[in-house]
C-alpha cells in the first residue's frame, strides 16, 4: 500500500484547550487538527473535576504572578486575549460564567462538557478537518514546511502548530510527544516535571487529620539546611501527605529530601514563646487549649501537636516545663515535614518544565529557530497555579499563535 499524502494550510498536533482554540482562531481554508486519542478534549473534560475552572477572575497583571518565574513570557499573550477575552468569547456562545468564592471561573452549568461542545462547534463552523486516534510519529522539516507522519499517511502544511500539552494525567494520553517533536526540529527542553501536585510525607503521622485544611499559613520551604523559599497558601491534610491549593501552587519548587516548616499559629516563635511566658506569670491556671484558642486552629490538629509535644489539653500551661513550651512553639510555629517526594503524574494537574522559552517569541508563539513552527500551551516551559490559570494560558497562547498565523498569511 502506498503512502497517502494531503497538504494543509496548517496543522495543529493536539487535540487539548490550546490545539482546539488555535483551530477555532485560524483563519486559513484548510485546517487539520491531529489528536492521538479516540476524541480531543480529553483532558478538558475532566479538569476543574469535571466542572472545567477555565479561567480566573482578576486584571492581567494578577494573573501574571500565578505562573512561578515564567510569567512575563506570557505577558503579550494575557495582553492580546486575557481572561475577560475568554470569558466573553464562552458568553457570546451562550455560555453564562459564574465566580466562586475564590475568584474560579466556571461555566453555570458546572458542566465541563458545555465548554468542550463550543470548541468543537467552533471548529466545525470553521470547517476544520478533525483527524482523531491518528498518533503522529514524526516531523519533517524543509524550507519552511513540515511533513508529518501519522500512520500510512504524510500529511503536508506550511505552518504548524504544536499543541501535545505535558506528562500530567497520563490515561488521559499524555505521553509528552511535544517534547520529543520539538527537540526533533532542534528545541531545548526544559526537564519537565510534576506540577501543582500533592507532596507525601517521609514517617507521616497525620492520617487521623486526613481532611482538615487550614486558611493562608505560610510554608517555608528548606534544603540542605537552608532556606529555598516561601510561600502562603491553604494546606490539607491527606491520607498520605499534604495537599490543598498552597501545597499544590508551590510544588513545582519541591523535590524529595526537602523540609516543609508550616506555620499553624501565624506567629513566629519568639512570639508564641513570649506571649507564653506572659500568660503563665500573669493567669497561670490557663490550660493549655485554652490558651491555644487565639489561634484559631482546628481543635483536632491542636490536640494532635499537644500530644506530640508531650503534654495534654487541661495542663496548666505555669507547669509547662520549657522543653515542652520550646517544643510546641515548634510544632505550632515551624511544625517540620520531612519530604519523601512529590506526587507523580498520575496525580498531578500540570506539568513543569518544557519547550525552552528564549527559543520562542512570547509576541507570536513562533519557534525562534524554525520558521512557521509555533507552540500552545503546557508544551511550553509554563506552569501556573491552580485555580484555572493553566488552561488560560493554553488558551492564550494558542490565539496569539492563530493571529500570528493570520497575519503572515495575510488575514
């Protein structure tokens, strides 16, 4: 059987929020869209589990200090098409924005499908050819054009969009082929690794508190005895670990062996000593949870660390010995947790690391080393946090991308 070939204007490898929004944006006749698995959208369908947080509320300028030290790539892309751009394209198909209570963006409905099927309208209106369950196995490139392999057919364009996403969720397909594309036409990757994903525990003892989350306490992060950054955020405590979104937002800066100190009392501990000392001079007979109450921590966590420290709820905090108040000033100020390692990609949300970015034009999204070659999305060096700021920027690369295609196509 011979080999089939067939020419496109541009071809989009991807099938995600970014690979379908580049689609919907081109103004070019002939459009492919290539996506590996039985259907695009996979991973669109089930992010915000299942209720699709596809954006979130804030100007531009908030919205660049949610994407670790990457931010300012996307400055141009936020700028060109930002958040209330996105909200406003989903309105004008009829789909109502609602906000929570945390500034998410979410469709009314809450349904991630109502999203999905707008996309794929979309690309229907545009007469885009949707080519599914067709993994491409590998790129050519020459004088400006690609040639790309899928199967027993080479499919021929002039501009080509990568648009793979990362290694997160991997059943949903997954597998970083960007990343092997893009270092096949001479890009520098990033290691890419786990993002906004939970952090086990080495010796966790915390399983009974598994559920209990607690509101803006600061973290510090500490290697090789040093302290490697910081970081405020809600923190929940799991069956194996630690998770929440101030787990989940700083993870992309952790990595095993590191110590995570948390702040319970948001009080440092020359404070909680102080005010310690105080009490037990001036009212002595304060038992010790009561005295802890200013503080405002989950009555079973309080208890938990009191246990630890080696004392017990209705001591009177004036026969508290100082080993035992140095130690609680420890575990309620600084409580230490040693890392055994951060959630893999099974469970993580995004991926960090990627195509390096000083080879991309953050103005176009167009490869700095091969011409027509452009990028969307987590293939990208890029990760933000959680909270709906992944899938903007996929979004907004990948219309900064179509526009810079429109434009040198003459559109």
């Amino acid at each position: 059987m011979g080999i089939t070939v067939n020419t496109y204007d541009t071809i989009i490898i991807g099938g995600g929020p970014a690979g379908l929004f580049a689609a919907v944006n081109l103004k070019n006749s002939r459009v492919l869209l290539i996506e590996k698995g039985e259907r695009p959208g996979r991973k669109l369908l089930i992010s915000g589990s299942g209720q699709c947080n596809f954006t979130h509320a804030g100007n531009v300028g908030e919205l660049l200090k949610h994407y670790g030290g990457n931010g300012r790539f996307l400055r141009d892309a936020l700028h060109t098409f930002s958040n209330k751009d996105l909200i406003g394209f989903f309105s004008g198909a009829g789909i109502e924005p609602v906000e929570d209570k945390n500034g998410k963006i979410f469709p009314s409905s809450l349904k991630a499908n109502d999203i999905y099927k707008v996309l794929i309208d979309k690309c229907n209106d545009n007469r885009v050819t949707i080519l599914a369950s067709s993994p491409v196995t590998g790129i050519d490139y020459s004088d400006g054009s690609f040639a790309i392999s899928a199967g027993s057919t080479i499919f021929k364009c002039r501009n080509l969009v990568i648009a793979t996403g990362g290694l997160s969720y991997p059943a949903t397909g997954s597998s970083g082929d960007g990343y092997r594309f893009a270092e096949s036409l001479g890009h520098t990757l990033v290691k890419p690794k786990p993002a906004l994903t939970p952090v086990y525990i080495h010796g966790y003892r915390m399983t009974e508190l598994s559920g209990i989350s607690l509101t803006d306490v600061k973290i510090n992060l500490f290697r090789n005895g040093k302290k490697a950054g910081e970081h405020t955020g809600d923190v929940v405590f799991t069956y194996k670990g630690l998770s929440g979104p101030g787990i989940l937002d700083f993870s992309r800066f952790i990595t095993n062996g590191d110590i995570l100190k948390i702040n319970f009392a948001n009080e440092n501990t020359e404070a909680f000593n102080r005010n310690f000392i105080l009490v037990s001079q001036t009212d002595g007979k304060t038992t010790l949870q009561s005295f802890l109450k200013q503080y405002n921590i989950p009555r079973n966590l309080m208890r938990f660390l009191i246990e630890i420290a080696g004392s017990a709820p209705d001591q009177q905090i004036a026969v508290i010995t100082k080993s035992v108040r140095i130690k609680l000033a420890e575990l309620f100020c600084e409580s230490p947790f040693l890392v055994e390692k951060p959630g893999d990609y099974k469970v993580a949300m995004a991926t960090a690391g990627g195509v390096a970015l000083g080879e991309v034009s953050s103005k176009t999204m167009e490869s700095r080393l091969k011409e027509n070659l452009y990028f969307a999305g987590e293939v990208l060096d890029i990760d933000g946090d959680t909270g709906g700021y992944n899938i903007q920027a996929a979004f907004s690369t990948a219309f900064l991308a179509a526009k810079s295609i429109n434009t040198k196509s003459g559109f």
